[in-house]
C-alpha cells in the first residue's frame, strides 16, 4: 500500500518542521497537539519567566524562514513563539494541527493495508467535555520532543509544606512575578532554567538560595565580553576538538598525535572561564573537566549570576532536599532552610505512554535509553519516525534535516543496512555514549556535542554532499552554523530525485520505444 496520510505528534519545532516538509512532498498530514498553542516547549503555559534562546538568534533558525532580523541577538521566548506562529502561517501548517487533543494510544494496524490505529481525547471548549476519537494513519512521526514531562524528585514531607501554605512548583509552572515577589525561595538544580530562575528572582525574592548537587562550566554569551560564545560552540572547528568515536582526517591526528595541543585548549578555555566567571572565588569551580561536559545540558551563564554569586546575594548549598518542612525543606547534611516557595529546575523525563507496548519496551530500555538507528527509527517498529529525538545545539536544523530524511525513507528512496546491521550501529553508538560521555543525560535523544556529525551522517546517507571546497571549506569549518546555507543540500536532494526519474524514464522509453513521447513531459515536484 503506498503511504499518502501522516499522523504527527506534537506542534513543537520538530512536528512543525516535519509538516511542513512531508506537506510538501504531497503528503496528506494531520497533527495532534495537546496545548491550545503551537510551539512545545515555547507554548506560553510552558514557559518561565525571563526565558531566552540559548542560542543566537541566526543559528536557531529554520532553514528557510530566517527570524526577523529586529529580534534580538538571544530572542525572548514570546519572540519564539511568534516566530513559529509566524512560520506556521507562512507554509500553512495550522490548519493542519488539532489542538487540544492528546493521544492516548498509538496501536499497530495489521491485515492487507498496515498502518497505525490512533487514539486522541479531544477537549470540547463548548460544553468543556472530553471527546473521544480513532483514526486510522499509513504512517506516524513522533514528534512530542524531549522536553515533554517535567521531572521533579520524590520528597516525603511534600504535602505537609503545601498544607502549610508553601509552593513546589517546576520550572515550566514559574510563569509569574507573583510566585516569587517578597518571599523565601529556594531553586533546585544547576541546569539552564535552574541558574535562569535564580539570577532572575534576586531583584524580585526576599530570599534566593540555590540547591545544587554539583557545579557545571557554564559559558558566557562573550567570551571576555568580545567573542560571541556562537563563533566558540557552534563551529566545525569546536567540535574538532572533542574525539568522535570515528576519528578521519586531521580530527585522527588531532586525538593521537595532537592530545597535547587538544589538552592545552580545553585548558586555556577553562582558565578563561574561571577568570570570567571568577569561579575560584565564588567556590563554583567544576569537578569535571570542560573537555568532559560538553553535552546537552550545556548551557549559557545567566547575565549577572555569577556576578551576584561573588556579592552573596544568591545563597549556594551544594547538597540535596532530604526532605519537606512544615516551613521549608531539611537538606541531607541536616541543615534547615525556611521557605515559601521551592522552584525544581531539575529538567524532564521521557517516555512514549500511548505507544503500544510491545513497541514500547523495543524503544526503551530499563534506564529510560531510547534505541533508534539515526535517532530516527528502529528497524523493528515498522512506519513509525521520531522527529526531535536527535536533540542538538540548534535543535531547528538538526530536526528539519532529520525530517528530510525521513522523507526519503518513507519514499524508500534510502539504501538502509540490514536490520542486523542497523541493530549493531544504533547500540554501538549507544554504548559508546554511555561509557564515554557518562554524564551526558540525553537518554539517547542528544547528539551534542558532535552536532556536526549527526547532520552530515543523515546527510550522506540520503547521497548528496554536505562540504564546499577550498577556501569556502575553511570559512564552513570556522563559522557558526548557518541553517540557510542547508537549503543547498535539499536542493541538491531534489535535483538527484529528478534526474533518477529521469533516467528511469528514459530507460523504459527506449525499451518501448516511445522515446521521444516520454522524454518531452515534464516532471513536477512539490514546490519548496
């Protein structure tokens, strides 16, 4: 049965980029959101109070929808969610969403026309009802993002400081002054919205106090105040310097022969942070080296948060809540601290509830892992993508190339591996980021820091090239990612589709011969 009808996930970037993109190679899509907004992690009920980009504003784009260039360097999260509103107005994505409806089940479909059962409870705004519905899909992308489920620990005491008029609350529920304003705070973790949060309630909480296992190197928007942090994380070039489990080229001689030079510049960038920062000071010195916590998790030092650590007036307890108190929290080294409200910046969780199970424990391991060959599928899960599983530091890119390439595997226009083999790579690669990267807690989603890598991997796979030449491949190796110039790679993609279409033709046409008839028609393909 030929796929024609597409089930996505999630209106997030990635299920808006795989709309778009499977929408335009003829596709009929319907996707399912549970928020009454588009825009995932950016939809407004999800997100805190004074959150920004972490990435500057040109390297956190689409590639073919630029954000307006009056956004500032590091957008506000209202600027990005008009820029994906913007984006999905622009290619016609909305009227293809449903929002307000939640998937409940994903069940596989057997017999002559397989395909995917899906279930969804609709939310009625007119009598506020919840609805339920089933519809039938040739094929599903998952696209629900790995910031889908706050994670917040399990305290005891929890209920009896709620009872007692305190707050707990995750970071995605900070979304006002109010929470915060007079009172006794305590934030939980050393993550981007954790330090977010805090540098952000000094000028507003009586008391600010950060709970925090363990330190993490956090860089500057400017290194020294001078180099934007997007020509030092974002190059070819920085990511040279951290050993893929594939070595080729300079990057081999760079982590055989060169590790001197290699130890020399991650210790030059970790003395500059520590005088930037001045994190000997301040007792925020990492335990880890930079070299090894390059990952996900990595994250951009909120403007003054080390500024107002030196003055004191962010309070550090480097431990954990043991439990809640009737008046705040009692840490694990036995000390007390009073609060009103308790903010857990401790990240999210993963998981897949309305796959059917058998699927399910394919997918996921015991620890939470995700196995997928390219972060993309699994051989054993037939008709099914993840889009937004290959998690990067511009996340746009690496899930809009994702989507193309699941394009071309639906069109079974790739020349995958065996099943075997696709087995033996994605649990490869898995256990190398698991003894290699320990403290890389992507649960198999997160393709940082080797971003670079993933992308041109996908794009190999789909037989186009991703390099320029010459002089133009040193300025690609030394600057930022620039998500437009990728446009050339899907050009090219089109290019190779229509010439083996082409070719085919001719090739029939001169078995027939009916040559010249066919070879004088032209061949359409969805316009970009």
């Amino acid at each position: 049965m030929t796929i024609q009808h597409i089930c996505i996930i999630g209106a997030g970037i990635s299920g808006l980029v795989a709309a778009k993109t499977f929408i335009e190679e003829g596709y009929k899509v319907t996707v399912f959101e549970k928020q009454q907004r588009l825009g995932g992690v950016w939809e407004v009920s999800r997100t805190y109070v004074g959150l920004t980009t972490q990435n500057p504003r040109d390297t956190y784009a689409f590639s073919d929808y630029p954000m307006p260039a009056s956004y500032p360097e590091w957008p506000t999260a209202e600027q990005m969610r008009n820029y994906l509103e913007s984006y999905a107005q622009n290619f016609g994505l909305v009227e293809k969403i449903r929002f307000q409806t939640e998937v409940t089940q994903v069940k596989r479909k057997t017999g002559v026309q397989p395909g995917w059962v899906v279930n969804v409870n609709c939310h009625n705004d007119s009598n506020g009802e919840i609805e339920q519905e089933q519809h039938e899909f040739d094929f599903v992308l998952v696209c629900n993002g790995l910031f889908n489920i706050p994670k917040i620990p399990l305290v005891p005491g929890k209920e009896e400081f709620i009872a007692s008029g305190g707050q707990v609350l995750h970071s995605t529920e900070f979304n006002d002054n109010c929470q915060i304003e007079g009172k006794r705070v305590i934030i939980v973790g050393f993550g981007r919205s954790a330090t977010d949060i805090t540098a952000y309630a000094v000028a507003l909480a009586k008391e600010c106090t950060l709970v925090f296992r363990q330190s993490l190197w956090k860089v500057p928007k400017f290194f020294l105040g001078l180099v934007n942090i997007k020509y030092i994380l974002l190059t070819r070039f920085s990511e040279a310097w951290l050993p893929y489990r594939q070595l080729r080229g300079m990057q081999k001689v760079l982590h055989t022969f060169g590790k001197p030079i290699v130890w020399a510049f991650w210790k030059t960038n970790e003395i500059l942070l520590r005088l930037q920062f001045r994190l000997d000071a301040s007792g925020m010195l990492p335990d880890k080296p930079m070299s090894q916590s390059v990952n996900c998790s990595s994250a951009i030092a909120p403007e003054n948060f080390y500024k107002y650590l030196y003055a004191g007036k962010i309070k550090t307890k480097k431990t954990i809540i043991a439990r809640f108190c009737n008046d705040g929290v009692e840490l694990a080294n036995g000390e007390r601290l009073q609060a009103d409200v308790v903010i857990f910046g401790t990240g999210f969780r993963q998981d897949v509830p309305f796959l059917e199970e058998k699927y399910r424990q394919l997918l996921i391991d015991d620890r939470g892992y995700f196995h997928l060959y390219r972060n993309l599928i699994h051989p054993d899960i037939p008709r099914i993508g993840f889009v937004g599983y290959n998690s990067s530091f511009f996340t746009q890119l690496t899930s809009e190339v994702g989507a193309w390439w699941l394009a071309e595997y639906v069109k079974g226009n790739l020349a995958l591996p065996s099943r075997s083999e696709m087995i033996s790579v994605m649990e490869t690669e898995l256990h190398w980021r698991q003894t290699q990267w320990p403290q890389d807690r992507g649960n198999g989603g997160c393709v940082s820091p080797f971003n670079f890598h993933h992308l041109e991997q996908l794009i190999e796979d789909m037989g186009v090239k991703s390099h320029q030449k010459g002089w133009q491949r040193i300025a690609e190796v030394m600057m930022p990612v620039n998500p437009s110039t990728y446009q050339n790679i899907r050009q090219e993609l089109r290019g190779k589709r229509l010439s083996s279409v082409n070719d085919a033709e001719n090739s029939d046409s001169l078995e027939t011969g009916v040559a010249e008839g066919l070879t004088n028609q032209k061949i359409s393909l969805p316009n970009s």
